[in-house]
C-alpha cells in the first residue's frame, strides 16, 4: 500500500499549483514513508505517490510511472496503490517480461493494451489513476471491495481530484465537494468520458431476489482459504499476522505459518494487542505457542488508548469503529519497529458468513443471507476502512485474505442453512452449529490439527471487546466526564443532522468535525442503530433491540457469556431538551437522515437520467463531456447533464447502510 493523489486539469499558475499539490500529497506521508514524488507535465495534470515499499523496493518500483506515447512529448503516466498479486501471471500471459518494476508496473502496460477492461484481470487490492495525455482521457479504478481506500474530489474549476484519503481534500479552498470513490467501479473522465461504471457485478450483490442453494464443500473451502492466504505472502520486506486470537485470525496464522515453515524454514512473527490478561491475549498466546511462531503480545493501558483517539479519528477519518481502531492503531506502531512493513489480518469471515453475535437472532434462512450480503458490500465502510487506515497511520499494511475475489465467489454463493447457528444441533455429533460453524468445520483436521480445538471453537469475541472490556468501557467513563450533562442534551443544536445517542459519539463526532468540517466529510460517515455490530435493518429481528439505544459491543447480544453485565436498557434520546431554530426536534433517526440527504444535495448536483441510491444521490457526479478549456488541459466535467451507465444497484450497495429499519 502506499499513498497516491492526482488533480488533473487543474488551472491557473502551474507553478503555484505545483507547490500546493506537493504540501496536499505530503499529508498522506504516514501512507508511504520511504520515498515521495510527484509528475506534473505544466497544463495542469499532477500525479503524487507516497511509496511505501514492499515488492521491489529498489529505484524500479518508484512511482509516478512514466511512459512515453505517440508524438510531440506525450505519455501515458499512471500511480497506484496496493497490490496485485498475479502481476507475474499477468506478465507471462500478455508478454510483459521485460518489466523491471514493481506489480503495480503492469497497470499502465495493460492499459495500453486494453484500455479500461482491466480492472477485472488485476488480482489483489487496488486504488490507481491512469492519465493519457495524447488522448486526454482519465481513467480511474478501486477493487472489488475497497480494500485500498480511495476518494473522488471536483474541483471549482472543473477539475478532478483522486486521493488515497480525504484528509487531502479537507478545508482546501479549490475543491467544490468531495465523496468516497466506490467500490468495484471504475472512473473515466476526458474525451468519451462516462464517469462511474460498475465492473465487479457478482449476482450474490446484484440479484436482491437471490438466495443461494449451494451445499458447503468444506475441503473447498479450506483449500481456497489457503491460495488467499499465500497468494498475500507476497512481499520483499518482513510480513506478519495480526493474531487475536479469534477464529479467523488464527486460521490465516495457522496457514501462513505452515507454508513459511515448508518454503522458507522461517517462522512466522505474529502479534497481538491487549491490556493485560484480555481474552485474546491469552487465545492469541495459545495459538502461537501451538503454531510456534515467532510471537509478539502488546499491551496497552484505557488510558493510553483514550490518549490517542483524537489521532485515530484523524487517521480514520470517521467516527464509526473508533473502538476497534484504537487497539490496531496501537499495534501497528508498535509492529513498525520490528520494521515489518506488512501484515496480513482476519476481516471479511464474520461478513460472509455470519460470524457477529446478533446472528444467533436472525429469523429464518434468506434474512441471513440479505444480511450477509449487506454487511459484506458495506465492508469498506467499516472493518475494511479500519483495518486500512489504522495500520497504514504508521506506514504498515493490512492484507485480508477473506476478502480474495475466489473465497467470496464460493461462500457467498453457499446456501444460508450451512451458514445459520443453531446451539441446539451438533452437525458433527460433538460441536454446536456456533457462529462460521462452516469455517470452523474446514480447519477441523483431527489428523493434522491447525488449530486448538479450543481456539477453533472459541465464541465470537469483537476485537473492541477482546483487547480487554475495560477499554470500552473506560472510553464510555471518559465521555461521560467530558461531555457535560448540559451539552449533551442540546446535542441536537450543535449536531441536527445524525445526532449523537451517546456521549461517547457526542465527543467522537466533535474530534471528527474538527478535522472534516465540510457537509460532504459528514456524508461519507454510516449512520443508523446498531446491535453487536449489525446492519440497521438487521435491528428489526429482536424489540428490546428497536427500544434501545444500541451498542456495538458483542455483549449487548444475550447470548455472549459476558452478556450479564451489560446495560443495554438506557436510550439517551429521550433527554433532549433544546429545540432547533425551527421548533423541531430530531427524535427520529428518519428525521434525521432526511435532513441530512437535504445537505448531501445542496453539496453537487445531481447527474441526470440515473436513479441513484440514496447515500449517493446528488453528490455523485457521473458521466462526462468535453467542453473547451484553456491551455491544453483536458475537459473532464460536465455539471449540466451527464448521463451515465448504470443500474439503480450500481453505487454498491453503500446506503442502506444510512437508514435505521422502519
């Protein structure tokens, strides 16, 4: 992962312009911390990366690539950020052997050859910007789940922007509004330009009528966890795993550690992170005394971790899964200077297969499926956003093998009845059907164990909860202590749009709007209740969950074992005592969402002739068409009609996320 950033057809004073782009770039540094550079051809066109090496280190894999094309000094100039991981197949197959750069060499030789068909031929994880300058023409693309984090900005002189983050496009005076590049899209813009285009399109998220009647094939399984897990070992620096000591983690230590062991005769590093004698410090211990690897465990204090959310929510740029991405955030600092550049973690499984707690109340086959498959496309949102941003703070990145294009095509296509828990049968005649039963059944190899079989069939604990239960609960003490009674209960004055239930929000949301002021920051941030991490429709399955104010914690499900001393009962909206101007009062959370679709219209214009979903609708520009432009620079904008090419479904599933269950 590194960090990238292009503005192309910027205008005015090419040398101011030159100095500002290169001070914007410098703010995604913490990305790329071995070497900076930045391509600008004086009409207007900057391409920026903050590298951080991993494949080919040396000189031959810096960025901005450079290739000359046709006459009269054109080029076609590309940067990208992530991995791809058949970049050698990809050589092999369409003649590029005399490459001597990094995997990401291949984008623009590919592109050459096949124009904007390539993003379903790339393997891995990928957020990259491809200029042509004979042509004119922009092309942009993310992967399959967002994994690489990537965003879009327009700029007040028609320009367009690209950014690994939107720290870049905050309080900038030249950007108009700024939005998340969604995922399994990819952006053209310049001559014949039609903006955002769907290429990642499988049926499991595109068919709502669709629910699979695959049986599980655990040796499939199993033998497809396994290519994801090694395909993502690939690296010319130090690698490790983030062991928690949890299921899914364990299982890619576990693969990790045998093929490095068969290969190389190393061990595998792994780590963990935790306040002393947390439930995953002792897991993760086990685990890596049962693999044997080379084992690092971290701890770390509430009030360290208090210290640091101000930065987290920096880094994140949200103030959803604050509580996760402080322990990550800790441990990837801590990782950096065993100067592993690298690690490979355990998020996706609890998505695709049901893995949360709150599952246990899902009420029949197919709504497990839809949720499956709402917590899964909205992935990049959350744990995917997380894992990204709270490792690469400190320049270490986070590879998921349970996000591979391969194991998502096999169990999101799997029939939700092998999913589904039920505690009451025991498939195997020893084990209950528990939480990822589907996983935990394909690792259960009593010859050649890869696990514990305590491990292996561990309850789900979140990571939030794992590192120790007294930094969640310390954060909500903090909160309550610096969030007055007084302003809490005006809340609704400061913030009428997503008003914060809880003081802890209060505070998280003050740290972000801090940094994010603008509307469109606030319009990139999930809303909407939550129970143990579930979707919000999924809120609907239990009524003490619809009178609640809801919590994330996998404690606030029953089933937990440390369920009991957990207070869900409390639901702070009703306190609010101040009136907005207008006399109205924000109690409803489709209130609230209503306004806050108001602001996100006010931000853009709306493209025309495209029902959009609603989280993009008015402030996704699609579609593109040339207009004159001074000096040379490339018409990429239209903000009177666009048209584009999509279906209802295509900005990938991201709204619902927004809306509470009516």
């Amino acid at each position: 992962m590194c960090g990238i950033f292009a503005v192309l057809g910027l205008t005015g004073d090419q040398a101011a312009n030159r100095r500002e782009i290169v001070k914007l770039s410098k703010r995604l540094r913490h990305r790329g911390p071995d070497w900076e550079s930045t391509f600008s051809d004086g009409k207007g066109n900057f391409l920026s990366h903050q590298r951080l090496a991993i494949v080919t280190p040396g000189e031959q894999g810096d960025q901005p690539y450079i290739l000359p094309s046709g006459n009269d000094g054109n080029y076609l100039a590309w940067i990208v950020n992530g991995e791809i991981y058949n970049y050698e197949k990809l050589k092999e197959q369409f003649f590029l052997q005399d490459l001597k750069g990094s995997d990401s060499e291949v984008v623009g030789h590919l592109y050459k050859k096949f124009g904007t068909e390539i993003a379903p031929m790339l393997d891995g994880m990928f957020a990259l910007v491809v200029y042509d300058a004979e042509s004119g023409k922009i092309f942009a693309a993310r992967d399959h789940m967002g994994i690489s984090s990537m965003y879009i900005g327009y700029g007040k002189d028609g320009s367009v922007w690209f950014a690994s983050e939107m720290k870049v496009f905050a309080n900038n005076p030249l950007i108009e509004t700024y939005d998340i590049f969604p995922p399994g899209h990819i952006y053209t813009g310049g001559p014949e330009g039609k903006g955002f285009e769907r290429w990642y399109s499988p049926r499991w998220m595109m068919d709502e009528e669709y629910i699979p009647t695959n049986p599980v094939d655990h040796v499939k399984v199993r033998e497809i966890v396994t290519t994801s897990v090694i395909k993502r070992l690939m690296t010319d620096a130090p690698i490790g795993v983030l062991l928690s000591g949890g299921l899914d983690s364990s299982i890619v230590a576990a693969v990790a550690s045998r093929h490095m062991l068969a290969t190389t005769g190393t061990k595998l590093q792994t780590f963990s992170v935790g306040i002393k004698d947390a439930p995953d410090l002792v897991a993760a211990k086990k685990v890596a005394d049962f693999l044997g690897t080379d084992h690092h465990e971290f701890h770390f204090t509430p009030q360290e971790a208090i210290d640091a959310i101000p930065d987290v929510v920096y880094h994140l740029e949200s103030y959803e899964q604050v509580r996760a991405s402080v322990p990550m955030f800790l441990l990837a600092r801590k990782i950096k200077s065993f100067a592993v550049k690298s690690v490979l973690s355990g998020e996706g499984a609890d998505e695709t297969l049901g893995g949360y707690l709150y599952f246990h109340k899902a009420p029949d086959a197919a709504e497990y499926h839809r949720e499956c498959v709402r917590k899964t496309s909205r992935l990049y949102l959350w744990d995917v956003m997380r894992a990204n941003k709270s490792t690469l703070a400190w320049g270490l990145e986070a590879r998921v093998p349970f996000l591979d294009k391969e194991f998502l095509e096999l169990v999101m296509n799997t029939r939700p009845e092998d999913k589904m828990i039920d505690m009451s049968f025991k498939p195997d005649g020893i084990h209950k059907k528990s939480e990822k039963f589907l996983l935990r059944k394909a690792f259960d190899t009593p010859e050649d164990p890869y696990l514990p079989d305590s491990v292996l069939y561990r309850q789900k604990e979140q990571f939030s909860d794992g590192v120790g239960y007294s930094w969640v609960d310390g954060l909500k003490a903090h909160a309550e202590t610096t969030i007055s009674d007084k302003d809490f209960k005006s809340r609704n004055v400061r913030f009428p749009v997503n008003t914060p239930e809880t003081k802890e929000y209060y505070l998280l949301r003050s740290l972000f709007e801090e940094n994010y002021p603008e509307p469109c920051a606030l319009a990139t941030v999930p809303t909407g209740k939550s129970i143990a991490c579930s979707t919000p429709e999924a809120v609907s399955w239990c009524p003490e969950w619809i009178k609640s104010t809801g919590d994330i914690s996998g404690r606030a499900v029953d089933v937990h074992d440390a369920a009991d001393t957990f207070d869900l009962t409390d639901s702070t909206m009703d306190e609010l005592e101040a009136e907005l101007p207008n006399g109205k009062n924000p109690v409803s959370a489709c209130l609230r969402d209503e306004k806050r679709a108001i602001i996100r219209k006010r931000s853009a214009p709306k493209a025309s002739g495209v029902v959009l979903h609603q989280q993009f609708k008015g402030s996704l520009r699609v579609g593109s068409a040339p207009r004159p432009r001074a000096g040379g620079a490339p018409a990429l904008l239209s903000r009177a009609s666009a048209t584009a090419h999509m279906s209802a479904r295509a900005l990938f599933n991201k709204p619902a996320a927004f809306y509470a269950p009516k």
